[in-house]
C-alpha cells in the first residue's frame, strides 16, 4: 500500500491536471485505515470531516467527473454513518441526502451503467441511516422497504448474486431493529428475511466471519419480543445465552462495530431475566459481568461526545430495571442518582437533546420510587408528583427501557402509598392516568408486566371507592382477580401481583356490604341533608359517576356478572326506599343514578343503538324531576349532555329528522343552564365549549364537513377566549385538542389533505398528552380517526409507504388490545376498519402483498359479519362494509370508473 500510495502521488504531481490520477490518490489515503486494520482512525470523525472536505475541494477542480462523484458519495454514505455513531444527528442526515442527491444524478445521466446499483444501495444505506439518526423513522423505513422490494426483485431474476442477497440482508436487519416495537409483527419478518439470507450465505462461505457476526446479531428482536412482550422466562434466557455465545469469537476486537454493545445487554437482559425468576444471585452475577464488559466498550468510544453519555445513561437505566425487580431500593437510588449526574454532564453538550431528557425524567421517577422503597415517603411522593406529569408529556422514540413503563412503575407506587394514607381523591385521579394508557393501546412492550400493574391500579382504585361506586368496585375488581388469576395459571405472577391478589377478597367483601339497605338509606340520609346545605354535593357525585366512566370504561356494569347483578340489586333496593319514603328526595336521586351506566354500556360497550337510546330517554325521564330543584344545579347540564348523545346516536343511523329534534332541544336546555349562571361565571364558557364540542359529532356522522369546521372553529373560538383567564386548566386543554382534531378533520373531509396533515399530527399529540384525569372518554373516542386520518392524509399526498407504514404500527396497537376487550362492540370496530384501511394500501399484483390484502378483508368480514352488526349499523359501519366489496371487486371487472362513493366518501379502488 505504501508502494502504491508513492507511486500515485508521483503520477499526481506530473499530472496535475488529471482527475483520475488526483482522484486515485485521494481514495488509496482514505482507504489506507481499513484495509490497515487502524480502527481508531478508521472511525474518527475528524479525519473523515477532513477526506470529506478534500473530496468536495477535488469535485469543485474536476465538476464533470463522473468517478470523482462516484468516489465522493462513497466517502459521503460513510461519513453519515460514523456521523451518526458519534451523536451528530443533524450532520448524517444532511450528507446521507447530499449522498443520495449526488447518486440519483449519477444514475439520470448513465440509466445503463450497471456498477452504480451496488452505489444506490450503499448510498440508501446511509440515507437510512442518516434519517433514522435525525429522528424522521418513516423516512428511514420508506428508504429500506424500497430497498427490500427492489433487491429482491433483481434476486429473483439473478438467484445466485451474492452482493444482492447480502444486500438484502443487511436491509431487512436494520429494517426489523427500526419498526420494532412498533410494529412488531413486521419486525419479526423482517428478522427472519434476513437471517434467511445470511444462512445462506454462510452455506456457500462458512468462513465469511463478517456474515457470521451479522448472522448472530440477527437475533436480536427474538429475543427483544422474548423479554419484553412474551413472560416465557426461561425460554428467553435460552435465546439471550444462544446469541451471546454466537457472538463471543467477536469480543474485545474493536473493528466488529455493535458487539460489544450487543454483549453488555445480553448481560443486562440474562440479569434481568434472571430477576424476575427470583434469582438474585444470578442477577448480581450477570450485572458484574455487564459492568466488565462495559467499561473497555465504553473506554473505546470517543471521550467527550454525546453518545459517549448517552451509552453510560442507557447502561445504567437498565441496571436501573434489574433494580427494580430485586426491590433493592439503596441500590437503585444510587443508580438513579448516577444516571442523572451522567445526564447533566451530557446536557452542558447538547442542552436539547431529547434522549438526554426522557431519560432524565425516567432517572427521577427511579430516585422518587426507591425513596417510597426507603419508607422516605414524604421526599418520594413529592418527587413523583413532579416528575410523573413531566414524563407523561415526553415523546418516547426508543425500546427498551418504555417510558410508559417506568412511568406505571412510579405511578403504581405512588398510588399505592396514597392509598395507605388515605388519599382517594389523588387515587382515583392517577388510577385513570394509567388506565386510560393502558386503554389507547399505545404501551406496548412489557406488555404481561403492565397487565399486572393495571390489574394493581383496579384493585387500588376499587378500594378507593364508597358504597355509592359498589357496581363499579365489583367490576373492577373482577377484572383484577382474571388478570392476576391467569398470571398465576401462566406461570408469571409478580411480587405486585401476588400482593394485590389477596386484597380482593376482603375489598369485595366491603363492595358488597354498600348494597346493604342500612348502607343505602344513610346515603339517602346524607343526600337530603346535604342538598339544603351544600349545593356541591349532588355535582361532586355526577362529576364522580362521569370520572369512573372515564376511569375505566370497559370495567363498567358489564365488566362482570356480578357487577350487574349488584346494580339490579340496587335499583330495586333504592326503588324500594322511594316506596318506604315517597318524600325523600336523595332516595329518587339514587335510583336516578342507577340508570346511567346503562346508557353507556349500550353506547360503549355492546353498541346497540335503539336500547342504546331507549336507555337515554329513561335515564333523561328519571332526572326530569330534579331539573331546576335548589341543590340539583347540575342535573340541567347532565340533561342537555343526554339530549346530545341523543342526537348522536340518531345522526349514526342517518335519521336526520330525529337529530335535528334532539338538538333543538338540547339548545333549549343549554339556554336554561346558562339562564341559572351568573353573568360572569367562567362556567358559562365551559357549558357552550361542552355543547359545541358534542354537537361536533353530529356533523361527523353526518360527513357534513363544512358544518364540522364552522363549529370546530367555535369550539376554538371559545378556548382561546378563556385561555387568558385559565391557561392551566385541565378541561381547556381536553377541550382544545378536541377542537383540533375536528379542524382538521373537517379540512381533510374537504379533500384539502396537505393542510390536514400537519393539523392531525398536532391534535394527535395534544390528545395524547393533555391531562389524563379529564375526558378521557372523549379523548379515546377521537384518536381513532385521527389516526385513520393522518394515514389517508399521507397516502393523498404521495406518502403512499409512510402511508403504509403508519397504518400497519397502528393496526400492531388495536391487535394487541383486541384479546383484552372482546366484549367491545367499539374495539371490534376499530379493528376491522384498521384491516380494511391497511388492505386498501397493498398492491394486488404482488401476490404476498395480494395474499395479506385477501387475508386482511376476510377477518375484517368475519368481525363485521351481518350476525354482529345486526343492531349497530352505523355510518361507518355501512361504509366499512362498502369499502369491503369495493376492494374485493378489484380485477373481477365489477368496479366503477372513479371508485365507489358511500356516505360522502369516494372510495378510489386501487
């Protein structure tokens, strides 16, 4: 090499006007590392900063050459990568984009030249790379899919291209590492591609000790998915110890980039594995084994950076979890205590780093759940009601260590303590924080882990409850007790688990004896005092009815047998104490109470529309005497809320004629509630943004898009109009991404999806993170079709694969909730629509693709099977089931120029 560098640079100094002999000798110096075995200089930033430079400076002597160019996005598509490895997020994007720009131009000028495609593979290597380092997911994924689909395509024509099949390898590894946990399903496939691939590569080259590493690290989502989504523990110590020992002819040699790293979690991930079976020893051993093998990793990465931080931070957080399982609290507050030290330092460099700022939320959380371990209550309860709501606000864009996770971790711990000192009222408002989490879908891994915990946060919160809630308590602790109960039959209990499983039976014991018609009469007791003398008590036990919906509303009266027997059990019991004492108003107001959550078990649950509205009109009947009674106040606005379901519900069927009647009667009732506020209550704004809001759903249904945005527009009139009196307030915040969210889908309903997007996107995330405590049926409501939305946003504007792949990370999230609320109507629904929405976006004329999209619109028929919908045949329904055929009709010569056209909706078939 040394010969060959003299010689070029002699050829360079008596040509100086030669590209190639210019050209030659800068690409032998930056070559010179690698085949030297110099890693150090082989991964310095500086140096491929300085080649960089030189590369530019020798394409602006020579602009025209077309190996220079060659050369320079060879040396760009590297820099991305070392970029990247080094923390320089922004600097590996814009060269992988540089690089990508460069070859595309290369490509347009020579389509013929056939050595440029192993060039664009490399250069979308890095784009992808680079993409995924600057955050942009999608971008990075569309790069790769297009790389799968085109290099398999050219294997198929050329089976024995050993460039093509590696390529496609290393394409589907990265591809698995990004989607996942996201999109689980598409992970685990893309895996398997590429361990099929490099299998047959090592057949054909046994000694290939390059495809030999790729092929062990090509194990890492099995057992990721083993870990964190599958509680078979052995199993997954199996997996961890079969990789790690494939991976052991590579340790300590610094030129296999990603080992080290690969073996200090195997060393975490067998500790914490080991953990949760119970055995302490074998975790500590394996958490000294990852502390030896992380310090010379960690000496071998540059001093000073970003990532040299962030990978101390990432190794402490998981020690930090196996912490957390063996319940040794000093422990983990010294962990957590570094880890956030680490952080600071890390942060002096790059202040905005978002990794740097979840993590440090997480580290809190640790520290305030070790101090609750330590019995420091009053420092640890304190800590986590700061940090908890913090966290909660945060992206999450990593896999490991799940923020939502840590988040019910800390959550679990403070309500738990709460509930040792009597703190119901904080109890109840953080028991919905998790439940409604738990309730979108969107935690995902951890998964057997977190049903654990949420079965905790029901039994906490039914013994938070009083006689008043007993169907509901009944209900929840039903759930609890199969959860917990199949934990133990699975062969995965936990220690929270086994704790909270033994209160059960005496809180249900407690639940039951509130049916008790001593219990019940010192309620109506309380009631018929109360309202002469506190005019907040008949609106704290709405506002309570209204939270425990919220709460939980899939472990309502349905929840259990049990729980509905304990309501019929009370409404006969209060009918009862209406007959004993005809006088008493508390006694009618109880049973009133009794027909609420009948109403929204039928909306809710089982989604039957006429006993749905039949339910309503009872329920409206029975509060009809209490309406402008001194003490009732807020029975007028709990009547105008029903006429609006009313109307709702006639508008999900098309019966306009009823719609329109409800709604004039719901304005009447709105004008009486106002007519009893005084002129400047700020509760007047609330009643017209809780009105506005409701009736914004009467326009959805109806597909009335011009009507949506006007009153969409109101809503945020209202708002910003009380923003300036009440910034913080909790419902301001619920009621403002509702607003967004039906702004921008009344702008997408109009076919104007470029202005939609960005709108969807940002009353996505305002729906997911205002606070937890306040609509949050509302809220679940909503998500759905922005979700749907954004996906068909992206597929109108070209983004047909981000398209794709939003809807198939969307369609992973509904199957991994379906299993756990069969019995709701609303979940099969959003489901099916998910299948039908994701078929509609796979091409027919690739058969796997053909295949999936069959396969997709058969179980989304089977869900919306003519025996199931019976009763529920709303407007979606009608144009899910149109959607179905329309797809179906594709190639049999059945569609119609245009596509199909149902419920104001154009169906273009693919």
């Amino acid at each position: 090499m040394e010969v060959a560098l003299a010689l070029g640079a002699k050829v360079a100094r008596e040509h100086p006007d030669d590209p190639a002999a210019a050209a030659a000798l800068l690409w032998n110096e930056w070559e010179l590392p690698r085949i030297t075995g110099d890693y150090d200089a082989e991964w310095s930033l500086p140096r491929h900063t300085e080649f960089l430079r030189r590369w530019l400076e020798l394409k602006v002597r020579f602009p025209a050459d077309g190996r220079i160019k060659c050369c320079l996005a060879e040396v760009l598509a590297t820099y991305a990568h070392v970029a990247s490895v080094h923390g320089l997020k922004a600097e590996a994007g814009a060269a992988a984009r540089q690089c990508w720009s460069l070859v595309e131009s290369l490509v347009a000028a020579q389509p013929a030249d056939q050595s440029l495609g192993e060039l664009m593979v490399r250069c979308q290597d890095a784009l992808a790379t680079g993409e995924w380092g600057a955050g942009n997911l999608g971008g990075s994924v569309e790069v790769l899919e297009q790389v799968l689909a085109d290099r398999s395509a050219a294997l198929t024509v050329d089976p024995d291209n050993i460039r093509l099949r590696r390529q496609i390898a290393d394409a589907a590894r990265i591809l698995s590492l990004q989607v996942w946990p996201r999109a689980t399903n598409r992970a685990r496939e893309a895996e398997r591609i590429a361990r099929e691939h490099y299998g047959v590569l090592l057949e054909r080259n046994p000694g290939d000790q390059e495809v030999r590493r790729l092929y062990a690290l090509a194990h890492t989502i099995e057992c990721r998915q083993l870990l964190a989504f599958e509680p078979r523990i052995e199993e997954a110590r199996k997996a961890f110890r079969a990789r790690d020992a494939m991976l052991e002819p590579f340790a300590d040699r610094r030129d296999y980039h990603g080992v080290c790293e690969a073996r200090v979690n195997d060393s975490l991930a067998l500790a914490l594995l080991a953990a949760m079976a119970g055995d302490a020893a074998d975790a500590r051993a394996k958490l000294d084994e990852a502390a030896r093998r992380f310090e010379p990793w960690h000496k071998w990465m540059a001093m000073g950076t970003v990532e040299h931080s962030l990978a101390r931070v990432r190794y402490l957080q998981l020690a930090c979890l196996v912490e957390w399982w063996l319940r040794d609290w000093p422990e983990l507050e010294r962990l957590a205590q570094e880890t956030t030290l680490t952080i600071e330092a890390g942060m002096q460099q790059e202040p905005e780093n978002w990794e740097f700022r979840i993590r440090g939320g997480m580290a809190r959380c640790w520290t305030g759940i070790a101090w609750l371990g330590m019995d420091r209550t009053a420092h640890g309860v304190g800590l986590l009601r700061e940090a908890l709501p913090q966290l909660r606000g945060m992206d999450q864009r990593f896999w490991m260590i799940d923020k939502h996770f840590v988040q019910m971790c800390g959550t679990l711990a403070l309500i738990e303590r709460l509930a040792e000192s009597g703190g119901s009222a904080e109890v109840r408002r953080l028991s919905q924080a998790v439940l409604l989490v738990s309730g979108t879908g969107w935690v995902e891994s951890w998964s057997w882990a977190r049903d654990q915990m949420v079965a905790c946060v029901r039994v906490s919160l039914a013994g938070s409850m009083d006689a008043a809630d007993t169907p509901m308590r009944i209900a929840l602790l039903d759930r609890a007790e199969a959860t917990l109960a199949q934990a133990e039959a699975d062969g995965h209990p936990t220690v929270f688990g086994r704790k909270a499983r033994e209160r059960v039976a005496p809180l249900r014991t407690e639940a039951l004896a509130g049916v008790e018609p001593d219990r019940l009469e010192q309620l109506v007791a309380h009631l018929d005092a109360a309202a002469g003398t506190d005019r907040t008590f008949v609106a704290r036990m709405i506002a309570s009815d209204v939270a425990a919906w919220n709460v939980d509303w899939n472990a309502s009266a349905t929840g259990s047998p049990r729980a509905r027997e304990v309501q019929g059990a009370i409404r006969e019991r209060c009918r009862a104490l209406v007959a004993l004492q005809p006088e008493s108003i508390g006694a009618r107001f109880l049973l009133a109470r009794t027909y609420r959550m009948e109403c929204f078990v039928h909306l809710a649950v089982d989604g039957r529309l006429e006993p749905a509205r039949e339910a309503f009109r009872a329920y409206d009947a029975q509060l009809e005497p209490f309406d402008g009674v001194p003490g009732y106040e807020p029975v007028g606005e709990v009547r105008m809320t029903n006429r609006l379901q009313l109307a709702q519900l006639a508008a999900s069927i098309g019966d306009v004629a009823a719609m329109e009647g409800e709604l004039a009667e719901a304005r009447q009732r709105y004008a009486a509630c106002l007519a009893r506020l005084a002129s400047d209550a700020p509760e007047r704004r609330w009643l017209r943004a809780r009105f506005l809001q409701e009736a914004a759903w009467c326009e959805w249904w109806q597909r009335d898009w011009r009507q949506l945005g006007r009153v969409a527009h109101e809503l945020l009139a209202e708002i910003e109009a009380g923003q300036s009196a009440s910034s913080e307030d909790p419902e301001l915040q619920v009621r403002l991404a509702c607003g967004r969210a039906f702004a921008a889908l009344a702008l997408q309903g109009e076919g104007r999806h470029a202005e939609a997007l960005p709108l969807l996107r940002e009353a996505r995330r305002l729906l997911y993170t205002c606070p937890a405590d306040d609509g949050a049926w509302d809220r679940l409501l909503l998500i759905h079709p922005v979700q749907i939305g954004i996906g068909e946003s992206l597929r109108q504007t070209g983004s047909v694969r981000s398209a794709r792949n939003w809807a198939e990370q969307f369609l992973v999230l509904r199957e991994g909730e379906f299993p756990r609320a069969r019995d709701s109507w609303y979940r099969y629904k959003r489901l099916a629509e998910l299948q039908i929405v994701v078929a509609g976006l796979l091409d027919p004329a690739v058969p796997p693709e053909a295949m999936r999209r069959a396969e997709l619109l058969n179980r989304a028929s089977r869900l919306l099977d003519p025996a199931n919908v019976e009763g529920r045949l709303t407007v979606d329904m009608r144009e899910a089931l149109a959607q179905i055929a329309a797809l179906r009709s594709v190639g049999t010569g059945e569609e119609k120029r245009g596509g199909l056209e149902v419920g104001g909706y154009r169906y273009a078939v693919p």
